[in-house]
C-alpha cells in the first residue's frame, strides 16, 4: 500500500459568526448615512422611558426608529408604539444579550431609506450584552443613580466600551445615598474621557443635551 | 474483507460539569445540616445592603457566612468584612454568572463544622445566575421597587425559579411611579405561590420577617 497524498480544504471561522453579522450591519447602515446606537444597561435602570421622552424631542430632528431587545414580553415595544414611534420588538427566547444576526434581520424590515438613526435597546443587563457587537455606531450605557456608584468599577467592559454614559433618574438624588462626585471619578478610573450626560426623565432636566448628541451621531455618520 | 465488529465505548455527559458540582455540594452541605441560599438580582438593587442590615440580626441566631460573586473588584466582601462577617469574594473574570465548581471550592475553605447557613450573593444580573444550579437549597429573587414593575414578566425565569421574593428599597415608594399592587400581581401571574418579603435597609421595615424567613431555611434543612 502506497502512502497517498489527501488534500483536504479547512475553513478556519476567521470571523465569528456574530461579528460577521456585525459587519455586515456595519456596511449597510453605512452605505444609506444610517448611524445605530446600542443603548445598554441593568434591567429598569429607564431606557425605555428614556426614549419614551426622547421621541418628541428627536422627532423634529431626525427620522428614527427603535429595536426592543426582551427577553420576554412585548411590553416596551408596545411603550413606544402608543407615542407612534417605529418599534419592532426583539426576543431573545430566554438568550441574555441581542445578537447581530436578529438585530441585521430587523433592520432589513425597516424602510431604511427613510431613516437617519436607530437606536437599539438592548436586554437588561449590565454584562453580556457588552462582550456582543451588534454593528453599532456606538454603544451608550445607561445607569441609574438608585443603582449605587460602583457599578462602573464593578462592570467595567461596559464602561470602556462606551462612547457616553447617561446618569438617569437624578431627581431621585436628595433620597439616596449616593455620592455623584465619587461615581463620576469611578467612571472615569475606568474610561477617563467618557462624557456623562445626566438626565431625568420625570424634570426633563438633561433632555437637551442627550438629544443634541444623538443628532450629533447622526451628523458624524454622514461627515 | 470481511466486516468487522468494532466496539466504541461511548461516554455520555448524562449530568452536565455544572450540575454535577452543584450536586457534590449539595451532598456536602446536606450531610452537615447547612443551608445555602442563592441570592439573584440585577445589578445595583441592594443585594450587599440587605446582607448589611442581616448581619447584626442573624448573628445571636445561627452561624453564617457568605460567598460574594462579582465580576470585578472586591468592595462587596470588604464592605461585610468591615461588619465582622466571614465572607469570601468569588471573581468570574468577566463572567456573567456563579458557576458551580467556584462555589464548591470556596466552601471548601469555609470552616463547614462551624456553620448553620451559607448566602451566596451571585453576580449582579437578573437573566444568567438564574440558569446556572448551584447548589443552593433555594434562589432568593431581590427586586428593588426602583427597577420598575413589570420586571418579573420580563425575566420570568428567576421568578418561577425563586422560593421568595425579597422586594427592596420601599422607603423610595413615595417618590417613585411604582404600583405596589400591580407588581405583586405581576409576581403572582409569573408565580402564584411565591411570597414576597417588602424591606427597606434604611426603615429597617421588614427585617424581621426577612430574618426569620432566613432561620427557617436553616430549621428545614436539619428537621
């Protein structure tokens, strides 16, 4: 028996799945001057009524649309439509981040060429949904101040991975114990040139300048 | 040629690596007559606090210690050493969750002759930790009434999993768009049978309850 030579082509996944998803998302926005933001935080920390605020303000604006990451119900979704915001719901089935192929999937539903921005909001939770590129422009982390200011220190990826953190439900300040100098210094022992916006959605105090920078995203996409 | 019969043992993972830690503990903990208690919750709703607030009222009734998961830094398990608490810090590394293995080692360390009752504070997140058996006698669902109501519909699993829940920060009530009512119906329609112990760390309010809730673990573990 002779020794016969086998060729056998491998595939190597040069690129996970998910980041090849990613990309792709990343190349369509692109193409259409779409920019994508990936709004990420702890369950109830007000993303939701965050940009149930937001949508009269940015509707003058910019033509948007919003992704409902869950991992259950069609409860934000729902939010969102009663204020005629476009709204598709995402369920992740029990999964604890949105992947890239069902947020890509999504937006292949929207009428793209009617849109300036996107904006996804992701499942809540502070620590999955970091480690997943989705295609975003930029990730946003959202934090309430009832959550304590450690949670930068604590949850880190997050933190570095953002482009702006907004600081939510500052009217509920003067009943907590929580120290607004020492959570900014921790934010920026994890990221030093992070901007915060600090906003509450009950005074509006803040509205303003979230709503100039998601503009401001939309304005760099297309420079 | 003729066919030959070739035998192939075939090894089946009949208990996946986690359960089987978990199950060891179990074992482990049963035969000393402790119980093990997983605490689960989202980032920032008062998992370290309430263990604050326990120690000192536990302390003259069993002999305990804890198991602080986080992701990084160890602030939570310096804050309940600070207290006189025996109390290790388990680093995931990033990880979204308590593995079982983990926690099987650092009971290990534990002077397991000399307890009555372990907490496990698990990583901050309301999706994962509800997944992964620890071994625990039973998972504790902390909910702090600022992360809205409609949590226990959105992440059902830890809610059907959980044998109570311990629902913080009720002194924040008045200054919060929170319906009491509709919360605990929310918990019952997810699970009907599950009690709900409402505590304030600040108030105290609820401490004994939340106390004796605890002791009773620990009676029903040894009777």
């Amino acid at each position: 028996m002779t020794a016969k030579k086998i060729k056998i082509k491998v595939y190597r996944d040069l690129m996970g799945a998910n980041d090849l998803w990613a990309s792709k998302t990343r190349a369509l926005l692109k193409a259409r001057g779409i920019a994508m933001l990936n709004l990420i935080s702890s369950p109830g920390s007000g993303k939701t009524t965050l940009l149930e605020q937001t949508a009269a303000l940015l509707a003058t604006r910019l033509r948007f649309a919003v992704l409902e990451g869950d991992v259950a119900t069609t409860h934000d979704a729902e939010r969102l439509a009663r204020l005629g915001v476009r709204v598709s719901q995402l369920l992740t089935s029990g999964a604890c981040h949105l992947e890239a192929k069902l947020v890509h999937r999504a937006l292949l539903d929207l009428p793209l060429d009617a849109l300036d921005l996107v904006i996804v909001e992701n499942v809540g939770n502070l620590v999955c949904p970091a480690e997943f590129d989705i295609g975003e422009n930029a990730k946003v982390a959202v934090l309430s101040v009832t959550e304590g200011e450690d949670k930068p220190l604590k949850y880190p990826l997050l933190f570095r991975e953002a482009k702006v953190v907004v600081l939510t439900k500052i009217d509920l300040l003067p009943h907590l114990p929580f120290s607004l100098p020492k959570c900014l210094e921790y934010i920026r022992k994890v990221n030093a040139a992070l901007p915060v916006i600090q906003v509450s959605a009950i005074t509006r105090n803040g509205m303003t300048p979230w709503v100039d920078w998601l503009a401001a995203q939309h304005r760099s996409r297309i420079g």
